[in-house]
C-alpha cells in the first residue's frame, strides 16, 4: 500500500503496534506482506497465531510492556 496518506505509528499499552496511513509492510526476506487495511495492528506479544498481525492473543497472555 502506497500513496499519499501520511504513516503513523502507535504502541499501543500492552497491546499491539498499530500502523496507519502508507506503510509497506514486509517479512524477513524483504517480501511484502499482504494489507488489506489502512489501518492494521501488529502483534508485539509475541505469541498471535496470525503474525505479523494481532489476534488479541495478548490480553489472554497477559502481556505486558513497558
């Protein structure tokens, strides 16, 4: 996804990063990974079994950060 929209970057408290606006997203060989949202919420726990997305995994684990 790419365009005009300006990026923005949340940590969310406990939670997962958000990620709005135009950012290209991609794995650890540089391949890009599929967005189908302006706005998407990055896993940071860990431990979602949609990574590199959030599946919410993080509130059952009790994640926490600083």
């Amino acid at each position: 996804m790419t365009g005009t929209r300006p990026t923005t970057i949340v940590a969310c408290p406990d939670g997962p990063i958000l990620v709005r606006g135009d950012a290209q997203i991609v794995d650890e060989d540089g391949k890009p990974v599929e967005r189908r949202r302006a706005t998407v919420a990055l896993c940071r726990c860990g431990a979602s079994a949609i990574k590199p997305y959030c599946d919410g995994t993080h509130k059952a684990i009790g994640f926490s950060a600083p």
